[in-house]
C-alpha cells in the first residue's frame, strides 16, 4: 500500500509504498487490549511492602500469663489485634508482569499501526530534522503539518528534537527502539521519519 510522504521544507507531498503485512493488517481488538494490559502491568513498580506480626519489632515477650487475670488470652503486643500490631495479610514486594510472546506481541503492533493508517492518523516525513534547539522552531514545523498533539518517531532522537520539544506537553519524541502500544495509542497523531517506517518494517514484516 501507499501513505504520504512529506517532504521537510517543501510544500508538496508524494506516495511511498510500505509493506501491506506491516501497515494493512487486520484489526485485531482483542489481541491489542492483551498486549496492552501486559505492557501496563509490567511497568508497575509491584514494591509495596507491610509488616506481618514476624517483622514488628518487639513483642518477644507473652504481655501476662495465660490464666488467672480474667483478661483475654494473648502471646504477643505485635498481635493485629492491637495497635502497633502487624498487618494480617501483609503487602509484599511482587512482579505483576504478564507473558505475552512475541508473535502475539509484533501481531499487535501491526494491527495499532494498520489502524493508524486507516484513521489517517499516521503520516510520514523524510527528515525530520531542527537547527537549532528551540521550542518555537518546533511549533512552527508541525503547524505546517497540522499537528498538535503528535508522537514523533525516529530512528535517532538528536539533542536539537529533544531539547526542542520536551517543553511540549502534547509532544513526545521516541526513537524506534522505544516503540510500545501505549505510546502508540495514547496520541492523537503519529509523525514518523522515513528511517523509522523502514526499520518498523524491518521488525514486524
């Protein structure tokens, strides 16, 4: 299939052709909403930790005896019952992550980026490249594109892009090696260098 191709600097466009296995696959809303979850749950920290009755310090001691007082039976003041006590089902440290294989993985980052194409939310430039590291100089080349809300995708973040944009906070920059479902989802845009489509085609065709 063909997407548009701008040109960096010039006002006309022209069609590229990409691999149809990476860019006109299936919509596959099941497959996605799985890998998604995945991706989620493994970025949670899972570092949460509490005390049970065995890490509060103190409590060695039986607090009284066991008969005689009239008062109820008790072997330990790190009881949960009592205050200062441990925590009955105590939090702890845990990995949430999910396995998601790779083919099921590459599988819905074709269908993310097939969608994309079909909503016409992708769009492709052959260079996308700053002199200088300013804000404005930024604003000012995806306004010639009609973006606001974009995620740029290239094959390397230079210093200029970066410092460029990182005060936008509708604007994210990633190279290809980060390319992940949520961030993919996540923006109203997607703007990709032409080095980027070819190595994303590289990895999923």
């Amino acid at each position: 299939m063909d997407i548009t191709l701008h040109k960096a600097g010039k006002k006309k466009s022209e069609k590229i052709s990409v691999s149809d296995a990476v860019f006109a696959a299936a919509y596959n809303e099941p497959l996605i909403h799985q890998v998604l979850t995945a991706y989620m749950a493994g970025s949670r920290a899972g570092t949460k930790a509490q005390k049970t009755r065995a890490d509060v310090r103190g409590g060695g001691r039986k607090p009284w005896k066991q008969k005689g007082l009239g008062r109820a039976r008790a072997g330990t003041i790190r009881s949960p019952l009592w205050r200062g006590g441990g925590i009955t089902f105590a939090a702890r440290p845990r990995s949430f992550e999910k396995k998601v294989n790779k083919k099921m993985y590459q599988g819905a980052m074709r269908s993310i980026f097939s969608e994309l194409v079909r909503q016409e939310r992708l769009q492709c430039i052959d260079v996308f490249k700053l002199d200088e590291p300013k804000t404005k100089a930024a604003i000012e080349f995806l306004s010639r594109l009609g973006l606001r809300e974009v995620l740029i995708i290239t094959e390397e973040v230079t210093e200029n892009l970066y410092l460029s944009t990182r005060n936008l906070p509708s604007v994210d920059v990633i190279d290809t090696n980060e390319i992940n479902p949520y961030s993919l989802i996540g923006f109203e845009n997607v703007l990709m260098t032409q080095a980027a489509i070819q190595r994303v085609e590289a990895w999923l065709a």
